[in-house]
C-alpha cells in the first residue's frame, strides 16, 4: 500500500449507479474549444453550445468527478446526463438565477 492510498474493493466502480440516464446531442457552434466540467448544471453551460436545454434542465454530464468532457468547434457529440443530486441548489455558474432547481420542495 501506498501512504494515502485508498483501496475501494476488488471490483470494478460504477459511478451514478441508480441515475436515471438521459442522452442528448451537443453541437459547439463557436469558433473555439468548450470545455464542460463534471458537476456544472449544463443548460448554464457556455451560450455556444447548441442543445435542447430544456431536456437537460436540472441535469449534469454523466461523467466522474473532477473531469471534463471538450466540446470541438462544429462537431456533433451524444452525451450521457445524470440529474443533479443532493440539494439540487445551482450558484455560481452563470447569470441566471440561482437557487433551487425544484420549485416544489
């Protein structure tokens, strides 16, 4: 063992376990590289990308933690989503407003 090493089991991890998937097809319609990291809310996610928002609204890249996915200048991508979990509170992100992304809790 390594010191601070964290050994998890002998099997393999399988992240968002019990999510439910959804799947859409993302377009940068921008002249440059956009990069999506793991937890960002991704209908707030650069105006560029071209995407039904509103099927990804409360909903993030099915992706681990501390990774990204990079979204090329006009080319077509299908990605996993997983919906935000915990609180399901967005700050930060953009210029929309934040808070609670259930109206209903």
């Amino acid at each position: 063992m390594i010191p601070g090493e964290i050994v998890f089991g002998d099997g393999p991890i399988t992240i968002n376990a019990d999510s439910v998937r959804r799947t859409i097809d993302v377009v940068n319609t921008g002249d440059r590289p956009v990069q999506v990291g793991s937890h960002v809310h991704l209908p707030q996610a650069n105006a560029a990308l071209d995407f039904d928002r509103e099927a990804a609204y409360g909903h993030r890249l099915d992706i681990p933690a501390g990774t990204a996915v990079r979204f090329e200048p006009g080319v077509l991508q299908r990605v996993s989503l997983v919906p935000l979990a915990g609180s399901r509170e967005v700050y930060g992100i953009s210029l929309n407003p934040p808070g609670r992304l259930d109206t209903t809790s």
